[in-house]
C-alpha cells in the first residue's frame, strides 16, 4: 500500500509517519500546502498514492473565531482538492474531523450517525470539510476523534495540554483548568495504529475513534501531574469563568462501538497512554 500522508510534521501527521515508515510519502507543509489545490493535484499525479491520509488542520479553535477564513481554507476547501484529487487518481482518502462538530447537548457518547451540529467556528470548518468528503463521493474513511496529546504537541497550539500543565506547574503557579468539558483524550500514536488499522481492513464511511474512558480538561490535568509527580495547586474552573472566545461542547465523547466492531477491540484507555507517555 503506497500511503501520501499530509500534514506529517503534526501531531497525528508524526504519528503517522513513524507508523508507516519509510516506504510512506509524508509531507510537512512545506512540501506540500493543501490548500494549493495545483500543488495537490500535481503531488498526486506524481506519487500515485494508493490512500492519502489527510492529518493536516487547521486546529486553533479560539482562534478560528477572529480568522475563520484561514480555518475553512484549510479545514474545508483543501479537503476538496485532496477529495477530488485522490477520486481522481483512484486512491482512498482517509480524513480527520473532530467531536467538536457536536453541539455537546447529548449526555451519552455520539455515534456516526448523529446529527452534527457544530457550536462554534472551529466546528463548522470541519463539517464543512466532512461535506466535502461526502460530496465528492469517491471511497474515504472519515474518522473522528478528540483531544489529541501526543510527544510534542500541536505547534499551533503551543504544544500539548499536558507539556504546558506540567511546564506551568514547575513554575509553582496556581493553574486554573476548566472542569464542565467531557471528552475522550486519545494519544496520537494509538490513533495512528488504529487509522492504519482501518485502512488495511478496507473501512469506508464514518468511524469514531479515541482513546478508552472520558474526563474533563482538569481531570486531565491532575492525572498528569500525578503521573509525572509534579506537586501543584489546581483551581476547577468552569467554561464560563474562562470565557474564552469559542465555544466549546460541554459533552462530545465519541462511542467507540463501531471501531471496535471493525477491529475487535477499543483502543486501551487515555491513562494507560498518558502514563505511557509520560514514562511510567
Ligand atoms: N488536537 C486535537 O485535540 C484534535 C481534536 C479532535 C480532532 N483533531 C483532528 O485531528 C487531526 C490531527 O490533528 P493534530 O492534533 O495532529 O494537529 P496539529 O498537531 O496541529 O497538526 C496539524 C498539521 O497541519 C499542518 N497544516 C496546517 N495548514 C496546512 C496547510 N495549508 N498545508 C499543509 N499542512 C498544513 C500543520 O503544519 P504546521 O505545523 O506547519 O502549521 C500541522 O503539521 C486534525 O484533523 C484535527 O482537526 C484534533
């Protein structure tokens, strides 16, 4: 299986590309810029992938708020030149998304085939690029998953939530981290194994994948700093005392039943790859 991932210096696209290995075409932006609708056209054509692997994202939510042209170039217009490209040379396409195309208004886990109903910018970009995969009709994996950490973290982001809790904590501040948000952290190399698992077992149409179990951001935060043994005071906040300029769902963990159909089995649960990743 020749595999053309993009996005490869990401969370997810690192992952991917240490998955794969050598024998993968993985490029960072500045080999390939998806949004170039020619560049991704002519990338195609020249390697001929059999699935290409889209990990690129434009993954600021806060900031999808104040530039929500950037955050639909990336998120949605760039997913139809990899759509109609890959239809085009006859490869799969295999797509991200994310939890927050729920409105968060459900108390139990989001199947595939609920509604989505994205609450802020970030959101809609990326449904918008879940629609761009549907419309152009050609055979795609659309996978969806939630609070991506990984070694390294997200560059956009500053890094991953749990290097920069633990960072802050050493400093001996107080953190305050918001308690009212339920998701399912999922570490990026068990995402990696499992995207790479559905693809070789041929899955099409929409499947959730994130790590087991679920927890709030502060919940997060304190298994961290326990893992890691960093002593800190943590404040639970809620979203609204934070007041950030997006909002987020208040619940968005993904059901996890139709991957384990596909594969057997759930992938292990966030802790058990958070300690993982944090050497213990
Ligand atoms: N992170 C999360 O918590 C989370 C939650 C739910 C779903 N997801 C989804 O999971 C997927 C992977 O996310 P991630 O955490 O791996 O994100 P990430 O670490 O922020 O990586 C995104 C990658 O996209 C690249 N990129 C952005 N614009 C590009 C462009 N125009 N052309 C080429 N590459 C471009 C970035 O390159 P630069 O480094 O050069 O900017 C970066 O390598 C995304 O679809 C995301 O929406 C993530």
């Amino acid at each position: 299986m020749k595999a053309l991932v993009t996005g490869a210096s990401g969370q997810l696209g690192r992952a991917l590309a240490a998955r794969l290995g050598p024998s993968a075409h993985a490029l960072a932006r500045a080999q390939l810029d998806v949004t170039d609708a020619a560049a991704v056209s002519a990338a195609l054509d020249s390697i001929r992938p059999d699935v290409v692997i889209n990990a690129t994202a434009y993954n600021k939510v806060d900031g999808a708020e104040s530039e929500p042209e950037a955050a639909f170039a990336v998120n949605a217009t760039a997913v139809l030149n990899l759509a109609l490209a890959a239809q085009r040379v006859g490869a799969r396409l295999v797509h991200v998304s994310t939890d927050y195309v729920f409105d968060g208004a459900q108390s139990r886990p989001y199947v595939e085939d609920d509604v989505p109903r994205p609450i802020n910018t970030y959101g809609r970009s990326k449904r918008a690029g879940e629609m761009m995969v549907e419309a152009v009709r050609g055979p795609a994996l659309l996978l969806r998953t939630s609070g991506v950490f990984g070694p390294g973290g997200s560059r956009a982001k500053g890094g991953s939530f749990v290097d920069r809790i633990l960072e802050r904590a050493r400093t001996g501040a107080t953190l305050r981290v918001v308690d009212d948000q339920r998701f399912a952290p999922t570490f990026a190399p068990d995402l990696a194994a499992a995207l790479v698992t559905l693809v070789e077992r041929k899955a099409t149409g929409t499947v959730h994948v994130t790590n087991a179990g679920a927890c709030s951001w502060y919940e997060l935060a304190r298994a961290a700093l326990e893992l890691a043994d960093v002593p800190a005071t943590v404040d639970r906040i809620s979203s609204a005392e934070l007041a950030a300029p997006a909002r987020r769902p208040l619940y968005s963990v993904l059901s996890n039943a139709r991957f384990a159909d596909l594969t057997g089995a759930p992938l292990r649960p966030w802790r058990e790859a958070l300690a993982e990743m944090l050497g213990r």
